[in-house]
C-alpha cells in the first residue's frame, strides 16, 4: 500500500511534501536531491530510492540501466534491480540534471 501516493499525485512541490512524512535521518540525506519522476531519470544519474509503502531510504547507487518494468543501479559493488512502481526516486541537484530536465521538457 503506497501512503501517500494520491497526495503526491496532485502536488506541485513533490519533494517537499514526501520529506515531510520521512523520518528526519532520511530528510538529512536528502538535502540535495530532489523528487524526479520514473520518466525523468537517466542512466548515470546518482540516485536514492524511498519505498513508498514504508517511506525509507532503502537503496542509493547510480543508474546503470532503464527497462519497462525495472531499473538497475550500482550500489557499492553490486547491481540491484528494483521495480520502478515501488518506488520514490530523488535525483541530485546538479546543473548536468537541470540542463537535461530542460531538455526533456
């Protein structure tokens, strides 16, 4: 059960609204990052992934591949393949990831 899914769906300021429902150690390492959605991301982007049935940080890497249904990130030194649905994605603020937000725009 995602919690806080149809809030989110109708924000406008989605980063805000999902770091005021996690806890504070997580909203410290998300200081940086912002909410970006699944069509928004791009291979390489470093990225942190919050489950939306509990609202943690579970996973952080960077994106080394995009499928339908899964994306693969390098965490450490090994690959994870999440399901895209199950999660809440923030991107680093970079003026790299502006310039291609623009692009995709």
């Amino acid at each position: 059960m995602n919690i806080i899914d149809n809030l989110v769906n109708q924000s406008k300021n989605k980063t805000k609204l999902i770091t005021s429902f996690i806890r504070f150690k997580d909203k410290e390492k998300l200081k940086n990052y912002y909410y970006s959605p699944i069509d928004k991301l791009h291979i390489y982007d470093k990225i942190y992934c919050l489950s939306k049935s509990t609202l943690e940080i579970q996973y952080y890497g960077i994106i080394v591949a995009i499928n339908l249904k899964k994306i693969s990130l390098l965490s450490k030194n090994y690959t994870i393949h999440l399901d895209k649905e199950e999660y809440y994605y923030f991107k680093k603020l970079t003026k790299y990831n502006i310039f291609y937000d623009l692009l995709d725009s």
